[in-house]
C-alpha cells in the first residue's frame, strides 16, 4: 500500500478564538472552591502550541479583547514558541472566557465569548501574509459557530479551490454543541469536513452529528473528498483514510486526568508527523503520543515526553507498538 499523500513541509498556520479559562482543582466543587486556576483554552491555539513544542514553525490568528486577560492569553501561546505577531488587539470588544465545572468523571465547561474580539474575525483574516508561506491552514468548527463573519471567513477558506491557494488545509469538525443552534451544525460541519483537504473527527462526535450507527469506514462514505480523513475512535484507536488505503494505530493507554484538549494534541501530533513524510502509520503514532500528553494534565497543554522517548516509541515494531499500548484493538 502506498504511503498516501502528504503536504510539503513548512509552517503552519492556525486560525481561531482562544480564551481565558478558570477552573477549579479537579477535586473542587466550582459552587464551593475558594480559588480558581486561570489557563488559556482554545482548540487552535492548542494546536500551535503543541505544533511548536514539535518544532514546527506556526502562527497563531485571531483578535484578543485589550484587556488584561487578552494580554495574560497572548503571552501564554506566545511563551510556546507560537508566532503571535498576527493576532489583533480589538479596544472595543472583550476577550473570551469560559469556565470548567468538574462534575465526576466529566467536566461541563460554560462559555461567555458572545461579542468578544474573535467572534468579529472575518474573512479579510485570509489576507494575511502568513497564509502565502504556509504549508497548512488549520481551522476547526468551532470558528464558524462563533458569528456570521467567522462562519463566512471559514466556508471562504474552503470554497477556493486547491489548485488557488498554495496550502493545505487542515479541518477539525470539533463540534461543541453548546454553539449551535438545534438543527444547524450537522449539515454545515459535514460539508466543511468534506471540502478539506485533510479533516480530523471523533467518531462519538461522527455519531452525534451524522448517524448513531456510523463506524469509521462509514465516516469516510459521508466524507469522501478529503485527502486524509482521520476518525479518532476515542481511546481505543485512529484510523486514516486516503485515496491509497486505510491505516488504523491504536491509541496509547493512559490514566486520563482530563480529557479537554486530546483531539488538538492529536491533530499536531499527526500534523507534524504528515509533514515529516515518515508514513501514515508514524504520523498516527505521533499523534497517540501528543494526545496522551494532554490527557494527563487538568490543561489543555501538557508536557511532551523527550525527544529520546518519542524516538523511541516511534521506531517500535508494529507488535511491541500494540503491547505499550496495552494490546487493544
């Protein structure tokens, strides 16, 4: 089987809203905690940090409210290594903000980001200098549900035809339900994801949004135009499709802490490993082991193992692969 199709290497840009979050310890109540952890959260900016921490060279856009929590959110992508130089400070409107509810084993994350900086993004946000140098364009589906102009600034980006734009672009379906009006995100997101060049989406989220039925051969029948399309089915697995095959890893075994922010480590990781040009199955590994980083942290951004580490489990045998990652299917 062949390979499959891989951008040329080069940076990466990504577009989108990141917030500040608060949050309580992980045991604490948010009605009854007596202090709360302040973090940036926003799933492309995740990407770029993670990305960076790789050593690929990624911008971040988007606008930030001028304001002490915009300022706070910026240094933090920037401290990652991201390229924040493009990103707007917007005096009028303020910085979004969300707060996580830890309820057990799940979290209940609250947004209020209605009128902030990112959500008057637009499509002129393509006209960056940044995009004519990149390699990938990476957006998410939370963008579109933000505002009209970041729904426009989206379906603009993928209705121009490949063969018009020197990049790629890379589209994580993200769906965040909360975001949506009832009805309005399974058609739009499906046809985002279809236009891409290459499309990340859970395989709970694939159910939610298109069919409760849908395996990931399924997925690929609904979405049959990308590239690459890779269906994340949760701990167990990843599986990409392209036009040569399917590859299928299986995912690393891991004490999760929290789960936000798994699927952006993932889409770097992978990301990364796509530009590197060591195969689809390398860049799936890669990907399972960015992934597990986040998992192990109450942020969205943890710490990656040492190069030496990520070698190491890269050059695995596909069998001592499948024993570290516990043996399942």
């Amino acid at each position: 089987m062949k390979d499959g199709w891989r951008p040329a290497e080069g940076p990466v840009v990504c577009i989108g809203e990141t917030m500040a979050a608060l949050a309580p310890a992980p045991s604490e109540s948010l009605e009854t905690a007596e202090d709360l952890r302040v973090s940036v959260a926003g799933a492309e900016s995740n990407v770029a940090m993670y990305l960076a921490d790789l050593g690929v060279p990624v911008s971040w856009l988007s606008a930030l409210g001028d304001d002490a929590l915009g300022r706070r959110v910026r240094a933090a992508v920037g401290a990652a290594g991201v390229d924040v130089s493009g990103v707007r400070s917007d005096p009028e409107r303020p910085t979004g903000l969300l707060v996580k509810e830890p309820t057990g084993t799940r979290t209940r994350v609250h947004y209020y980001r209605g009128n902030s900086a990112a959500s008057a993004l637009g499509p002129d946000v393509l006209d960056d200098a940044r995009l004519r140098s990149a390699s990938v364009v990476h957006l998410t589906g939370v963008t579109p549900a933000l505002s009209p102009s970041c729904r426009n600034m989206v379906v603009e980006a993928l209705t121009t035809p490949p063969a018009e734009r020197p990049y790629a672009i890379s589209f994580d379906v993200n769906h965040r339900p909360a975001l949506w009006p009832p009805g309005t995100a399974a058609p739009l997101l499906r046809d985002l994801a279809d236009r891409s060049d290459i499309t990340f989406v859970g395989l709970d989220e694939a159910q939610e949004l298109w069919d409760a039925d849908l395996e990931p051969a399924d997925v690929r029948q609904l979405l049959p135009h990308p590239r690459l399309l890779v269906v994340k089915d949760g701990g167990r697995a990843a599986t990409a499709f392209g036009h040569e095959g399917a590859w299928t890893v299986t995912a690393l075994r891991t004490d999760v802490v929290e789960p936000v922010g798994a699927g952006d480590a993932f889409a770097a990781g992978f990301l990364t490993g796509l530009l590197r040009g060591g195969g689809m199955e390398r860049a799936l590994r890669l990907g399972h082991i960015t992934a597990a980083s986040a998992l192990k942290v109450t942020g969205d951004h943890g710490p990656l193992p040492d190069a030496d580490r990520i070698k190491q489990l890269l050059d695995l045998p596909a069998q001592e692969w499948e024993t570290v990652a516990g043996g399942r299917p």
